[in-house]
DNA sequence: TCTATAAAACTAATGATATTAGTCTTTACT
DNA sequence: AGTAAAGACTAATATCATTAGTTTTATAGA
C-alpha cells in the first residue's frame, strides 16, 4: 500500500462530530473538518461522496451511542417500572450531554441526514424489549412509540428553548411528572 | 411615495412559505424568492436584515397559523377531556398539512431561527386554558409541557421517518392510542 | 408640463462553501 | 534504484448570501 492515509472515515468522523459539539453544525465545514485532521478538503472525498454522507454517518455514530447509553442505564435496574423510568433519565441525559449532536441526528427536517434502518432498528429492538417486559409483547410497539414520543418531544422542545418561558428551573421536575403521569396511564392499558 | 414598491414583508413571507411548502427549507433561495415575486435576491434586503430573519418571519407565521387551527378545533368542543383529544388531533393534523413548514419552525436546531416570545406566549397561552380545564390552574403548566411534548415528539419522529419501519399504516391509531394512553395517565393526577 | 427628489430596484463585486478535474508526491514492491 | 498507484494537493467552477454603488421611476411642486 503506497502512501499510507493520514486519515480514514473513522477518524473523519469523530473530527466532525467532536467540531459539531464544540462549534455547532453550522459552523462545520468541510474545510474545517480536514485542518482538524491536518488536511485539505477535497480529500475527504476520498472517504465520503459528499458532506451529507459524512453528517450522515456522524448520525449513526450518534444514534449507535444513544442506544449504548440506553441499554447501560435499563440494564441494572430490576423491575420493569424502574427500567422505563431509568431509560427515560438516559434519554434526556444523553441528549443534555450532546446537544448539537443530538440535534443534528433528530431534529434535522432533511431526509437525507436519516440515520439507516439497520441503525433504527438496532435502537427500536433495544427498546422494545425493556417496554414489552412492562406491557407484553404484543402492546410493546405502539407502547414504545408513545414512549418514545414523550421523551424525544421534552428535549426536542427544550434544546429548541421552547421550554424556556419560566425558566430552565423547573423543567428536571416537568419531565419526571410527565413521565410518572404516562407511566401510571400505561400501567392502566 | 415615489416608486410604488412591487413588495413588501408580507408578500415575501407568503412567497417564502409557497416555496418552502413545495419545494422544502433547503431549495429555497433568495432569489427563488424574489423570482418567484418578479425581483432580485439583493430587493429583499430592504425588508428583511437578512435570510435568518425572513425564514424567522415564517415561522412567526407558522407558529400563529397552528396555534389559530388549535384553537378553532378546541372551540366547539363541550367537556375539557373532548378539547384536549381534539387539540392532539388538530396539532397532527397540522403537522401533516404542512409538513416542511412544520420541520422548519419546530424542527430546525438554530437558535436564530426561534420564533419570539410574543408568539411563544400566545400559543402557550391558548393552550393553557384548555388545560386548566382538566387538571385546574395550578397543574395547568407541566401537565400542558407534557402534553406538547407527546404531540411534538409524535409528529416530529413521524416526520423524519424514524416511525416507518412498520409502514405508516398503524401510525393514525398509534397516535390515538398514545393520547389516550396520556390522558388517562393525566387525570389520575 | 416639466423637473427635482427620494424610494426602490438593479448590476457588479466579494467571500464562503461544496464539489470536480487534473496534477503532484510518496511509499512499497520489484 | 525505479516504478506504479494510492492519496493528497492545487486550481477551477458554481451557487449562495451579502454589500456597495448605480440606475430607474413615480410623484410633488414649480
């Protein structure tokens, strides 16, 4: 192998990601992206056909460690109950955490920024089951799409600042009411 | 008034929504827009800072138009429980009619494109007293967070294709399901 | 009726960015 | 050492948003 890269798509990955983070996906630019990594634009090419392909595997690294970070927290708790509520905590904790990232994977109206379904489906079957021990298998999709619904929506409306009238305050307080109150109308079926 | 203007801020905001509804956010253009108006990209800047301020006009627009259609739909409605069911329904049903406009006012991650506070306050307001209705004055506003949350988080996940996994088929009665999931939850207080 | 004025739009220019084409450089194998 | 190809670079193009400066044109007043 002749000249061996400098770079590959890993690597140019975490670069953007870790730009996205510090400066936002707006000021992500290819260029910006290649001096990270001591290189020049264009040869990114070489690893991606274009910039939405590479915001579009950033996507899936961040839906890939959502779902890290979700499986993590259920897996201690014992009961069902708990592990819905810790999954809920994680959700919003992750998207706290990763802001930008966040945003881009699951708040860009784009199509072309979608994450796979390979990717989807691993997050959905992670899911799935933690909610079928609480429901039952056969309630456990629109269950988790509920659930799902509920948590996506707080953080979506809170990163947004949609939330913001009153105050960050109050708002660890909402979501954890919002979630007992859906949790106690699931338990009802 | 010499030289009558062909435009003004109106026209080019209504301009603007047309080419976002048919076109989607990102094919629009200045001057799409002003061509769609018969004028030039740099005529729009006499009545808008700049393309972050015109597309922050839409939204403003958006944002009033959903709120008018929530509105009207809770309305006729007699009992409390009946005009929050209607209001999750207008709310979808608003989403759908308009999707790209939508995404853009609630689903974009820029801050600069948040709509003010004015209107913010306007449509939390409508929705508060609906509310208020059915869990009292005092629970009104984490149980109306809660509430927007779920609607929000349904319709945006709906929107970026993250539901498609089983078709869209189910996803009508799944909406229903998870509001009803909701309300009961909300009522046991 | 003519003309000066100011609003409103235009053309031209700039800077950023994504993307493409074509060239050069470097390492591994002979 | 010499060569071939991977891999990166420079240069060029097209599209935008945005700014500066110029031109047009309807009206108010002479």
């Amino acid at each position: 192998m002749p000249y061996p890269s400098q770079v590959n798509a890993e690597t140019i990955v975490q670069a953007a990601a870790s730009l996205i983070e510090t400066h936002g996906a707006d000021g992500v630019s290819l260029s910006a992206v290649g001096a990270a990594l001591g290189v020049k634009a264009p040869s990114l090419y070489r690893y991606f056909d274009n910039k939405t392909a590479l915001l579009r595997a950033v996507n899936q690294q961040t839906a890939a460690r959502l779902t890290s970070a979700l499986v993590e927290a259920t897996e201690p708790e014992p009961d069902p109950a708990a592990k819905v509520m810790a999954m809920f905590r994680a959700y919003r904790a992750f998207a706290h955490a990763h802001p930008a990232l966040y945003s881009l994977a699951y708040l860009s109206g784009s199509p072309e920024l979608r994450v796979g379904e390979a990717v989807a489906d691993q997050f959905g079957a992670a899911m799935q089951g933690v909610i079928a021990e609480l429901v039952g298998a056969e309630r456990a999709l629109p269950v988790l799409r509920a659930v799902w619904a509920l948590a996506h929506g707080f953080v979506a409306l809170e990163l947004a600042g949609l939330f913001e009238r009153q105050g960050g305050a109050g708002l660890d307080a909402a979501y954890d009411e919002a979630v007992v109150l859906f949790v106690g109308g699931i338990r009802l079926g």
